[in-house]
C-alpha cells in the first residue's frame, strides 16, 4: 500500500504548494532524499513494463484502412448509407477501404499492403491489435485530450506525468517524461502533456525538432562553456552569501542547484540528441537516410536513446491523419513516413533486449466513420470522425501479442471486448506497476486519478 | 429579506411522519445503528459493485440485502456470520488485511476506522436488517433532532434521496456554510485586530512572533506586494529616513502612496484575472480571438483602482448587461457591458460539437466559475450527484444552471469610456489591414485561377458559365471538377488564406466600440465563435425548461427545476414562501437576483471568499486554504476568528478592499521578519507556518520578474491600460507553426518599438494556444482552470531561460548600459547595480569578487565576437495537406519586422559593457532579485 501517494499535507509543504517555495527538479541533491519528486520509486504492483513510448498519429487514422480490414465495405462503396453517427449530416455514402490487405506473422495481424516494413515476421509477431477502444468525442482537441490526459476538457496532467508522478525517473540529468511533435504542435498543444494539477516537475519536456532542442538550452552564440561555468560560480557566490543570511529559506540550496543540473544538461541533452554517433545500419534501419522517413524515424532513434538513457516516458506525435478526402493519396503517404521508422524501432529494442520492458504503443485520437458525405457536391473518398470504434497497436512491456476485440462488419462501432480510453489508461498504468485507483492526487476538493472515476483492467491485452 | 428565516421541514420528511405513526414496535439500538450507519454505508461504499445491474456483479456477490450477504460470494462464503466479527470475512476486506479482497478498491474510498468500527458492532449485536416501514420509522425520528452526537443536520432544497437529505455534518467542517459572526476583541489601545487575533494562537502554542522587519526589507515588501515593482535607491533611502523618525507614519504613509498609485490596480487585477482566467483568445480547437477582452482586463484594474466596493463589483460581472439597461449616462452603460466579460472568460468553441452539448459546455463552465470566484465553491463537485460532502444538492446546482440557461454569449456595442486607453489604434489597424489585404489578395489569385479554368470547362461542355455557389448543387457531370484549376498545393494554400481572412477581419474587431458580453434570450439555433451576434429581434417572453440532468447528461433529464441559489446557506433569495431560495422565473433579471444574492451582507461565502484572497496576495499563503473550495474536503482555516472578524468588518465598512491592505499593512504581522530566531523548531512545529510566526518569503511571480527588470534597466514603459502589448517572445516560439482547426496559426508579431513592448506584462497578448514562455516557464497560470494560489516550484528549464534566453540577455546589457550612462567608475556601477537590482549597497567582499568578475570577462568578451540577430519579414509555412498528404508551402509577411527598432544586442555594445552584462545578468538570476522578504 502506497499512502504517501495521497496524503496532501506532507506533499504540499514541499512542492511548494504551501509557504514554503519548492524544492528541484531533476536534482541529484534532493534526489537522494526519499521525498525528491523524480527520484525512481518502487511501482506499486508487479510491473511487467518500466517505459513508454507512445507513437500518436494525430488526426486519427482509420482503423478500415490500417489494421482492421472491413469487405463488406467494399462491397458497400459509394451506397448511400443511413448512420445518423458522427458529425456529417445530410447525404453520406459507404466508402470501401483503398487498400488491399492481407495477414501476416504467425498471429495473422491483418495489415494493409501499405505497410511494408511493419509486415516483417521479427516484428509482426510481437504486435497486439487492439480493435475494442472507444473515443467518446467527435472533434480533435477533445479526443486528443481525452486520450493524453483522460479528460476531455483539458487541462489535467498527461499520460507522462501520471507515469512519472508514481514512478519518479531513472536519469535526473534528463527529462523523465520527453514529446516530440512535428514543427507544427497538435491541436491543443502543450495541453496534451501538460502537468495539469500535478507539480510542475511532472511537466512533460517538448525536446523541438528544430533549433534548440529544449528553450534556450545552448548559451548565447558569444558565451562558451567555461563562461557559462564562470557565471554559475559567480552566481553561487552571490547565493551563498545570501543564503547565509536567510537560514529560515531552507529551499534556496535546491534553487542553486537546478542551475548546476541546467548546466549538466547542456551536455547530456545534445548528447541524447546526437543521433549521429549511432551505426550506418541504424541509420538506414530509421529511414534516416529517406525524405519522407527521416522526421519520424529521427524521433523513434531519439526515443530509443532516451528510453536506454533512462527517459520513462516518451511520446512522438506525427500528424497529417483527417482523412477526410483523398483518403488513398493521404493514408499511403502517411504510413510511409512511419512504417519504416516504427518496425526499426520495435526490432531495435528487442534487439537490445530492452522491449520486454518497454510499452510502444501506437494510436490515434479517434477511428474514422465507414461513411462520409459529399464535399462541394462530389462523392469525396475520406471519412468522418468516429468515436465509437478504432485501432492500436501494442507491442512489448507486458503485452499479449495477437489481435484482440473487434469492430462491427463496417467499422462503425467497438463489439467485443469494447472499452472506454478510461480502461485502456486503467491498463497502461497496471502494466507500469501502477494502481490507478491508487494513484491519486488531491486537488479542488476531491482526490483525481488519470481515469477521472476509476476503470478496468483490459485483461485481454496482458500476456 | 430577513436574515436566516425558520429552517423549515421539507414535504418528505412530513410525509415519513405519517408513515412513522403506523410503527408501533420500539427499534434496538443495533436496528438504529444499522438504519442510520451500516445500511447507507453498504449502499455507498459496496452497491455500486454488488448491487444493481445483475450484468456488472463482481465477484457473484450482492449486499443489497440481509440473505445476500449471508450467502456469500463465489470464493469466500463467510462474508458475514452474525454474532460473530471475527468469522465475518467483509471485515478483513474492509480493513484491507487481504492483499486479494481489498474493499472499496479505491483508496480515496475506504472506509474510515469509524466505519469499520460500526460495521462490527452492527455484526457483534446480530446483524439486524429491519423492514423497509421500520427503517423510516427511525429516520423519522432521527431527522427529528437538528442537532445530536452525530453533527448537524443542515437544511436545504433537499437530495435525490432521503440519506443524503437528513445527512449529519460535523459543525466545523461546514464552517463556511454558517453565519459570519464578528467575535468580540479585547482590543488593547492602538492594537491592531490582526495582531490581537494572530498572537492569540502565538500565545496558545507558546511562540513569540518574529521582530519586525528593517526598513529596507519593508519597503521592497510595500512596494512588491501593492504595485508589483521595485522601489527605486531614492525611495529606499527617503522611506528608510522616514521609518528611523517614526515607523507608524511612515509606513502608513507609503501604504496610502502606493495604494494611490495606478500601478496597484495593475498589481491587484492580475490575481482576479487569475482566477476569472483572463485571456485574449477563445482556445479550444480555433483559439478564435475575443478581440475585446481587454476593455474586461482594464475593467478589472480600474475597479480596482477606484477601490469599488466589493459587492458592486461581483453584482456588474455577474449581471452588468441587465443592470446596463438602469444605467444613468452611456459611459455607466458601457462600464457595465464591459463588466460582463467575466461571463465569457472560460475557454469555450462550439466547432464540431452539437448545439446542445455547447451550451452545456458554456453553463458548466460558467456555473463552476461563478462558484469558485465568487463564493469558494466548485460547483463541478455537485453537477452529477448530490454533492459527497457538502450540503449541496444536485438540486441547487441546475437551480443555479437554471439562472444562467438563458444567457447568451456575444459581442455587443459598447462605446468607448474616457479612461480607455486608445492609443495604438490607428498604427495598429493598419497592421492587421495590411495582413487582412495580403490574405485577400492571394484568395483573389487562387479563386480567379480556379474559375478561369471552370469558364473553360463550361466553354468546352457548351454549358453557360456559373461561380462556385452557383453551381454548388448541380450533378457532377454537368460542372466542373472541386478545385479545378488548382494544383493539389494550390488548394492546400487557399484554404490557408480563406482562414486568414477570418483571422483577420476578426481581429480589426479589436478596434471597435464592441464587448465580448451576453444578453438574455433563447439558445441560438446555429453557434459559431467566430462570430457571436445577439439577434435583432429577441423573443423576450421566451422561458428555458430546465431540469436536473441526471448524472450530468444532457440525455437523462431528471426533475424539473427553476432558476435558485444555495439552499444551506440559509439566505432567501425570492419571495417565493414555498421555497425561499427560488429566483422569479422571467428571463430577464435572473443573474440579477443572484448577483444581489452572492453580494448579499448575510452571504456566508462572499466576503470570507474575497478576504481570504486578499489575505493571500499578502502572505503567500490564505487563511483558509483553499480560495476556491470551503468546502468540508477544502483546507480548514487556520484563523476562523480572524477570517470571520475581518469578513464582517469588510461588510460593515462598504466592502472596501484598500482599506483592507491598509489594516494587514499597518499590523505587526505582516511587518515582521522572515527571519525568526526559533526557525530550526519552527520549521519542525510548523512546517506550513500556519501560526504566521514569520513573514513567509514568497518568490517574485513571472510577472513581477519581467517588470521589475525593465523597471531596473529603465526601460518600463508605466502607461496604463489600452491594446493587448506585444513585447519579444522567444523567436523560435513566435514563429513556432501552430495547428488550428483547418490551418496554422499566423505567427506572433512583435511589436516594432521599445515603448511599445516594454509595457507591463499584465497587458501582453494572451493566446490560449501559445503561452508566452518566459513567463509560462515562471509559473505563470494555464487559462483552462481557475488559479486560486500560484505555484513557484524551481524547474531547470527556468535556469535556462532565465540564462540563456535573448530577454534576459537584451535586459543585461540594457542595465549595464543605463550603470555606464550614470557612473563611470567600475565600483561606482556595482554599488549602483546593487542598489537598483536589491535596494542595498554591496558588502566589502562582494564589491571585490564582483569586480574581479567583470574585469575577467573584460578579457574573455574582447576575444569574441557576437553574431548580429536579424528579424525576418516573411517565411515559409509548411504544412501537411489532407488531400495529398503530404506537405506543401506558403509564404507568410511579417510586416512588424520590416521597421522593426530592435532592442539594444550584444553587437551594439563592446567587451567592456558586455563584461559589465554578465554581473547584471547574475543580479537579476539571484535569489536575493528573485524573493520579496
């Protein structure tokens, strides 16, 4: 039993939610402290994962036409259809998946010909499909919301932060709880890794995929290391006189040192970053050497780094699924920029023999409708928003490889084995050694947890 | 209306008094315990898993009656032996002694020793189950007895259920919900009641009160804690002077100096707009700009400047449209117009989402923000059950939905009042006409490519030409392709552009005598924020039906409801005699009543609400914990006679705030010391310092951070009020891609001068989607949830940007200027930084080490040379087209950057002023910079 994860005195005091003004983040100082809020921390269950990394197709890639193959759709194609579902109102049509599919591995993981790489046996036969998860919300900011932070109105701490809010993280010189997004942020940006009411050490760090990786991390061009040095020590001198005086101001010492742990991340981060000490083969294994596989494989290579490093929780999110139009053209450039980058990955880390605890979960927002309706007249070939019914895929950390659960014979709804985001929250937690209906933190009058009211375990998808 | 009217015996319990005669037969003790305790413990804590829906049974065991707990489950049958507790397995799985059968699961819904204790009893003495007739019997009786060992039993509108209605509360933790009564003080000649009522508990606990603090600590403290910025050595040193002669006078004096300073108000408001969640945009999946909300943000400063009594200022923000149409002259009109823009401060968009569930999305919102600010109450905790805690019905909460079910969102006219800064207007404008103008034309272009090619399509096909909307519903084989004409680039590019315009026009919405406020009237048929207009004709006969939604959802409406307030405060609000806390249900002057209901002298919560947060702003830390919660689960106060005398003279002397800070100034406590000779046992006794013993140190906000250093280097420009200002923002996150609903965001544009970004930060532009991130880094709120307490944890991306970032360094080399243009000699400028940066001189030691500094950084700057930093004046966007999938390109102006007078850089100036920076750039990342003591 974990009692200190929900008593709220204790804790206030020294996150600074009190008087007093907070200790550290990532500090080795108050990390040898058994209250440091990063400092790693026992799960609460038997954990069967130690990491995430949660690949997020923003935009919500329809299930028919990645991993869930629906014929009766093609059968049904450009009839009209009568679903008063989703959005679109008005006259909508049955659209048939683009692709053709076919079953790979030895679990038969139904997979689209678009999907090259991904097909490979090595990996295929570690992947979980899982058809039964539901959205609840229509539009993009409230279902990337609902699926980063469980709640649909933003606002409350992300995935990460739970993660590491109950797990701390093994590497105090870097961030525990890493995203990585294209150029342009998701809708309701730093929202979705936000740390909500959670102390601020919990915050998830956008490493940027441009310029400086972290804010001003580099100094400015005119200083250089040994400068960056004089100005710390000076700045401790001036601390340290002051801090003689204030001797009732026990957390300055944890000030000072943040500035001494900046400093050893201005080294560690590009480190992390420097992809390119990694073998030619590697490279080549991302897709870094490829226009359209480069961005995304860069950040799966980066995310591998970070995870050996001792990085718990890291979170890519490549954007670009809406299909609401030209399905075909925007679907097969899509998962051409992930497929290659994705199967490096999971062969990597099981090379590595870090995938057994390592949870790389690969979703969306939302699945798509088996229908659309027409745009400036014509039959447009895309889909809808669908909240009843989507895919993922899981692999490693715990999880039991085959498919699991299943969605109506068009797509249109969840049937078997259907579960709310809320449990699917319930079960990344349990794979992680935690409790969610333990893991609470009290704010604005009552305890919160990630699935908001409690949820399930999915016990289908645990090996 | 009286002040507390007879608690009156709600219609059920009457009708259980009838049912109670029938009962002859005396109930046990155990039959009492299990009616009053055990019985509404099983339904709380175990039903909602072994009981109800035959389908989500866990564990093939029921506790919904007697027989089903004796059979048992389907591993464990010995669930409960009566007469015998230790046999009676439900016990260790209460107790959690069974890692398997651990009961309730959730740790926040376990049962208290209490509980588990009457659960024992109740099996000891046999495990009665009395009749459904005998359990009333008893409640009856129970109810009975306002008062008993148990707690109280409050009156209200009543629950979904008789348990919940004839609850029991412990007195102290529904504090809040009672009467404010003035205690009566013993006041010793010139003694202030805040020392009287602080040292009282000093006493009980045997501390002495820290000395007070030194002039100097004082006048920085005064300075901060009423305007936000620094003093300057001038007015250090005169005040020192002053305070040496006679400290009373001459804190007292500055005190009513500061608070007649306009740069308060902009102080004060920021901790309202924290709370209300002020921002310039709507967020959501548009982020669409609420182009007058900044008439609300000086709104706010100047009530506070005026130092309006407290009650006219919640009644104008609740209820300013109604009261405008009282209103004496059109600038009163306006005032109050523009005071309703609390009302549509929450984030809110209707895209994507049915009309229904919008408004639901508006009323929530703007229930539980009223709640909190006003009244300390989240109204969240109450919208699906009656609340677990407190004694407010789900009832009350759709009563208070049902006030606001007839407000409607929009912009509205409002004419500009005198003291509206409108400087910038016309500069600004210009601007956005320019961008509105590019963004046209390169429409025009792509639109006049499209339909040249369809003239040729028509031409070809022997069909008379048609535009777009002409032929919108024709078959496909009798008009041209959708974007024909275009490449697949080109109709990703004028999707961009079509969105820009809307961007834009609404933007020059900015400029107009407009207000983001509400009127009163029937939900809207069609709901877009992009634009919210109130319809010419309103139907004003027009009543909403309101119900309680049953579990919150708009699919289950439950009991019909009218417009009504909190019950358990036990103030009516109508003349309604039925039911006292029943507002007139016409649809005009509900929000009216309620506004006149939450400023109401009796209100309970009001007034205890706004002392406790002024309390807060002076201390670091409020008297009852939490501002925005009193309820039972809120933070109890640490002084209840203090917070009830200060609420109750508040009230009494016309809810002025100022006179408020004068009376926490003028005490002792507040001018003590941080420093305490006993810290070391104090820290141990009274980690929170809830004893006040010391000042507590609070650090600067980002805020203050921000301005306190333009104030230092100079370059503050003080002017009040007026457009949203746009100072630098990190470049890479003002030129940061964006994604909006269809497109990106266009970037962020400086301002092109000094004067004009150098204002204070509590008027730069707040986008919901793109925080500024030096202040964010800072702890500067999100705008989502209301802020009742800011945090000030350390992270290290703060030592970043606080090192490394263009602002810190543009303001170091700024400061090192203004030290070289007053002094010359390098002793004289440290002395000089010192006295700027911390309003003391530098000691011997410090003097020495900081000019052995600069003077090595002489020699390290002479052998660098800086890299000049440019301002772009376009870019190129990128971004991923759904109909291809793949990214295209398009060129965005940035036409602030092309007359742009950049602040002074590290080129502009040689080694010597660049050494002199970095000793500036370490006073300003100090600690003694970075805390008021």
């Amino acid at each position: 039993m974990n009692h200190h994860f929900s008593s709220p005195t204790r804790r206030d005091f020294l996150y600074g939610l009190g008087a007093s003004l907070g200790s550290v983040a990532f500090s080795d100082l108050v990390a040898k402290e058994t209250a440091a809020p990063l400092a790693p921390k026992q799960p609460m269950l038997p954990a069967k994962a130690k990491n995430v990394i949660m690949l997020f197709m923003e935009g919500g890639p329809g299930h028919m036409d990645t991993f869930d193959p629906k014929p009766m759709l093609t059968k049904l194609h450009k009839k009209e259809s009568k679903s008063t579902r989703g959005l679109e109102t008005g006259f909508k049509f049955y659209v048939g998946s683009p692709f053709t599919f076919r079953k790979v591995g030895q679990n038969g993981i139904d997979m689209c010909d678009q999907w090259q790489h991904m097909a490979d046996p090595v990996v295929a036969d570690e992947l979980c499909n899982y058809r039964g998860c539901m959205a609840e919300s229509l539009n993009h900011p409230e279902a990337l919301f609902h699926m980063n932070t469980g709640s649909r109105l933003g606002g409350d701490p992300g995935l990460g932060a739970w993660a590491t809010y109950g797990l701390g993280t093994l590497n105090q010189n870097l961030p525990g709880y890493v995203v990585m997004t294209e150029l342009a942020l998701p809708q309701g940006g730093p929202g979705n890794w936000t740390n909500g009411f959670l102390p601020a050490y919990y915050q998830g760090t956008r490493l940027r995929p441009e310029g400086s990786p972290i804010l001003d991390l580099p100094s400015q061009s005119f200083k250089d290391r040994n400068h960056q040095r004089q100005f710390i020590d000076q700045l401790a001198f001036l601390n340290g006189q002051h801090s003689a005086r204030h001797p009732e101001h026990a957390d300055l010492a944890a000030r000072m040192e943040s500035y001494e742990l900046a400093y050893r991340m201005q080294m560690e981060v590009p480190e992390v970053m420097g992809i390119d000490s990694e073998p030619e083969y590697i490279k080549e294994m991302y897709g870094l050497d490829q226009k359209e596989t480069a961005p995304f494989g860069r950040q799966c290579l980066m995310a591998r780094r970070l995870v050996e490093k001792g990085t718990r929780f890291v979170q890519i999110f490549s954007g670009g699924w809406d299909s609401h139009d030209y399905l075909e053209n925007g679907h097969t450039a899509r998962i051409k920029s992930v497929d290659k980058p994705m199967a490096a990955l999971i062969k990597d880390l099981k090379a590595r023999g870090m995938l057994n605890d390592t949870l790389v979960i690969w979703c969306g927002e939302f699945g798509r409708t088996p229908d659309n309706n027409k745009r400036g007249g014509v039959y447009s070939l895309g889909r809808g928003h669908n909240a009843d019914a989507m895919t993922m895929l899981l692999a490693g950390g715990g999880v039991k490889p085959g498919i699991v659960g299943a969605t109506d014979e068009i797509g249109a709804k969840a049937v078997e084995c259907a579960h709310p985001i809320r449990d699917f929250h319930v079960t990344l937690l349990h794979l992680l050694g935690l409790d969610d209906n333990k893991l609470t933190y009290y704010h604005a009058g009552r305890y919160k947890q990630l699935s908001q009211f409690g949820g399930q375990v999915i016990k289908e998808l645990i090996a | 209306m009286p002040a507390h009217p007879h608690r009156f015996l709600p219609p059920v319990l009457l009708s259980l008094l009838a049912a109670s005669v029938l009962h002859a037969e005396p109930a046990t003790d155990a039959e009492r315990l299990f009616t009053l305790k055990v019985g509404p413990l099983l339904k709380e804590k175990c039903d909602g898993c072994h009981g109800g829906d035959p389908d989500k049974i866990k564990g093939e065991f029921e506790t919904t009656s007697l027989e089903k707990l004796l059979k048992g489950g389907e591993s464990i049958t010995d669930v409960l032996v009566p007469g015998d507790a230790k046999k009676s397995f439900i016990l260790t799985s209460v107790r959690w002694e069974d890692e398997d059968y651990e009961m309730p699961p959730k740790e926040n819904d376990r049962l208290t020793k209490e509980q588990i204790q009457y659960l024992e009893d109740w099996i000891q003495a046999g495990a009665p189950w009395p009749d459904e007739a005998k359990q009333d019997a008893i409640r009856v009786a129970e109810a009975k007895k306002t008062v008993t060992d148990d707690g109280v039993i409050l009156s209200t509108s009543g629950g979904l259920g008789d348990d919940w209605t004839y609850r029991r509360y412990k007195p102290e933790d529904v504090w809040a919900f009672q009467p404010v009564v003035k205690p009566q003080l013993d006041l010793k000649a010139n003694e202030n009641p805040v020392d009287h009522l602080v040292s009282e508990k000093l006493a009980a606990a045997q501390v002495k009160p820290a000395p007070p603090a030194d002039a100097r600590t004082l006048i920085r403290r005064i300075r901060f804690d009423l305007t936000g910025l620094p003093p300057t050595p001038e007015e250090v040193e005169a005040f020192e002077a002053a305070h040496a002669k006679n400290a009373t006078a001459a804190v007292q004096q500055l005190t009513a100096s500061m608070l007649d300073s306009p740069h308060y108000g902009e102080r004060w408001a920021q901790h309202w707009l924290d709370v209300a969640r002020y921002a310039d945009t709507g967020g959501m999946s548009n982020d669409y700009e609420r182009s007058n909300a900044w008439r609300y943000r000086d709104y706010v400063i100047r009530s506070f400047n005026d130092d309006k009594p407290y009650d006219q200022f919640v009644m104008e923000q609740i209820a300013g449209d109604e009261l405008a149409e009282m209103a004496k002259d059109a600038s009163q009109k306006s005032e109050l117009m523009i005071a309703t823009g609390f009302l549509r401060m929450g984030p809110w968009d209707p895209a994507m989402v049915k009309n229904e569930e919008a408004r639901q999305l508006y009323l929530d919102d703007v229930v539980n923000s009223v709640g909190q600010t006003f009244l300390a109450t989240t109204m969240r905790c109450f919208k699906c059950h009656d609340h677990k805690f407190d004694p407010l019905p789900t009832k009350d909460y759709y009563r208070i939905y049902a006030t606001f079910a007839g407000t409607q969102i929009a912009e509205r006219p409002a004419d500009f009042v005198p003291e509206e800064n409108r400087d910038g207007f016309e500069e600004g404008r210009a601007h956005v006409k320019r961008l509105l103008d590019f963004a046209k034309a390169e429409v025009k272009k792509l639109v006049d490519k499209r339909e040249a090619d369809a003239r040729r399509w028509y031409a070809e096909h022997n069909l008379p030409y048609k535009d777009e909307e002409a032929r919108k519903d024709d078959d496909d084989e009798v008009k041209p392709p959708r974007h024909c004409g275009l490449s697949i680039e080109e109709q990703g590019q004028l999707k961009v552009r079509e969105q820009d315009v809307w961007i834009w026009t609404r933007r020059l919405e900015r400029y107009e005598p407009m207000v983001q406020s509400v009127y009163n009237g029937p939900d809207p048929k069609f709901l877009n924020a992009r634009k919210l207009r109130m319809p010419d004709k309103v139907q004003v006969t027009w009543k909403p039906a309101s119900h309680i939604l049953t579990g919150g959802s708009l699919e289950a409406p439950g009991e019909k409801v009218g417009p009504g307030v909190l019950s358990a405060l036990g103030v009516p609000v109508g003349s309604i005699e039925a039911d006292p806390y029943l507002i007139p249900d016409d649809l005009s002057g509900r929000r009216l009543t309620l506004a006149k209901w939450i400023a109401h002298p009796q209100n309970p919560l009001t007034a205890r609400a706004i002392v406790n947060r002024i309390w807060q702003q002076h201390f670091g830390k409020p008297l009852a914990g939490n501002p925005n919660n009193f309820g039972v689960k809120g933070a109890k106060p640490t002084h209840p006679k203090l917070l009830d005398w200060l609420a109750a003279d508040f009230v009494e002397h016309g809810w002025k705030i100022k006179r408020l800070h004068q009376m926490i100034i003028s005490s002792q406590t507040y001018q003590q010391s941080t420093r305490h000779p006993d810290v070391e046992k104090l820290l141990n006794d009274d980690p929170n310092n809830d004893l006040f013993a010391y000042y507590p140190v609070r650090r600067l906000t980002a805020e203050e951070i921000r301005d306190a250093m333009l104030a230092i280097t100079g370059e503050l420009n003080p002017e009040l009020g007026g457009l949203p200002a746009m100072p630098e923002m990190n470049m890479e996150v003002a030129l940061q891609p964006r994604m909006i609903q269809f497109s990106l965001a266009p970037a962020y544009q400086a301002s092109p001068n000094p004067a004009q970004r150098n204002r204070r930060s509590i008027y730069v532009y707040r986008v919901r989607g793109q925080a500024d991130p030096f202040l964010e880094v800072l702890n500067q709120p999100g705008t989502t949830d209301s802020c009742e307490m800011r945090d000030a944890a350390a992270v290290s991306p703060q030592a970043f940007t606080l090192m490394n970032s263009d602002l810190m360094t543009d303001r170091s080399i700024t400061f090192a200027l203004r030290l070289e243009k007053e002094t010359k000699a390098l002793d004289q400028q440290i002395e000089r930084a010192f006295e700027l940066t911390f309003g003391r001189a530098p000691t011997g030691q410090e003097r020495q080490k900081m000019a052995a500094y600069v003077n090595q950084m002489r020699n390290y700057h002479e052998g660098v040379t800086p890299k000049p930093v440019t301002y772009p004046t376009e870019i190129t966007r990128s971004l991923v087209e759904e109909f291809s999938g793949k990214p295209f390109d398009y060129e965005e102006i940035l036409p602030a950057y092309e007359n742009y007078v950049p602040d002074t850089k590290a080129t502009d100036v040689g080694p010597g002023t660049r050494a002199l920076a970095d000793l500036c750039l370490a006073l300003f990342n100090s600690h003694e910079f970075m805390h008021v003591y």
